[in-house]
C-alpha cells in the first residue's frame, strides 16, 4: 500500500470542514485502500494519529494509535491502531489536562495544549458497523487532536499560551523527560 505525502500547514485541505462520508461507500474498494493508506502513512512518519484531510482528503475519517501514555515509548509498538469514521465526540467532565502535542502536518514543532481528560467517541469503524468509545488520557489526547482536523482546527489554535511552542530538538533537550527511544513519537497525529 502506498505511503501518502503529508500536507503542511497552508494547505487548504488543513482549514476546510471534512464532509460526512455516505456510509453505502465504507466497504468501497478505495475508502478500504484510503484507510489503509492513512495507516501506511503515519507508521512511515512515526505518528500516532492522522487524519484524511492531512493527505488532502476532506472526509470524516481517521486512524489513531491506543496508547494511553505520552511517556511510555514501549507501550506504542504494541498498540493498535483504530480507524473512526463520521465520529462525533463527547467530552467528559473533568478538568482539562495540559501535555505536549506535535502534528505531522507542522513539522517539527511542539506545544503545550490543554485538552479533556476524557471523552466518549462515537462513529462507524472500517467495516460500517457502529462503534462507541470511552477513552481516556493520552489517547483522548490524540482523538481530541485527530477529531480537530476534521474540522479544520489544528493544535496551534488550541494553545492559549505560545510561549511554550518549541522545536522538537530544543523541546527534547530543554522540555520534556519523555523517553527519546526510536519509532513512533507519541506527540505527534
Ligand atoms: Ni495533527
């Protein structure tokens, strides 16, 4: 399957509303090879998440990895990876928790972003059927993400203080205790 080229901030595809897509197209040939192609894609990019409109597809549908820590690089490999389409989502109650966020669409670059600490998913997995999900912490973290890209709203706009946006090298030196091993970054969808 092929890997897909990641678009950057600037691209419109980033700033426009997805569309719905008609639940009759899940099982077609090229919504399956979309989403495999989504998954192709981040693992090349050591995400854990991405979004159709970051390869310049503006439907409702994304992939995300079901890791639950930020800080445990060893629970990434082994996580699966999940596929929503047409999700809605509903936060939680809770106070809003703060962590490092990236995003392959911006390279690069992290920022503080405050986020719920929960929320319930809704929506139809790959093959159609309908799926509903609590989750918690670090991938409600990446859903919350994921879902913003969806609506044209990357985590820039979520970051009520820049000061903390940082370039991954001097974020890595200077900001985080995150392990650095190789393989997928656990900040960035
Ligand atoms: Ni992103």
């Amino acid at each position: 399957m092929p890997v897909r080229p990641i678009v950057r901030l600037g691209h419109p595809a980033l700033r426009t509303a997805a569309e719905a897509l008609d639940p009759q197209r899940v099982h077609d040939d090229d919504v399956q090879a979309l989403i495999d192609d989504l998954i192709d894609t981040m693992h090349d990019a050591n995400g854990v998440g991405l979004a159709a409109p970051q390869i310049g597809i503006g439907l409702q549908l994304f992939i995300w990895r079901a890791i639950t820590a930020r800080t445990d690089p060893e629970a990434v490999p082994e996580a699966p990876v999940r596929t929503v389409i047409n999700p809605m989502l509903e936060p939680l109650s809770g106070a809003l928790v703060t962590d490092w966020e990236g995003c392959l669409s911006i390279p690069d670059l992290r920022g503080l972003v405050p986020r719920r600490p929960a929320v319930r998913l809704h929506g139809l997995d790959r093959r159609g059927e309908p799926m509903a999900l609590t989750l918690e912490d670090y991938e409600a973290r990446i859903v919350q993400h994921e879902y913003d890209h969806l609506n044209g709203i990357v985590f820039l706009d979520r970051m009520p203080d820049l000061r903390s946006l940082a370039f991954r090298d001097e974020w890595q030196a200077y900001l985080t205790v995150a392990d650095d091993a190789p393989g997928p970054d656990p900040t960035v969808g």
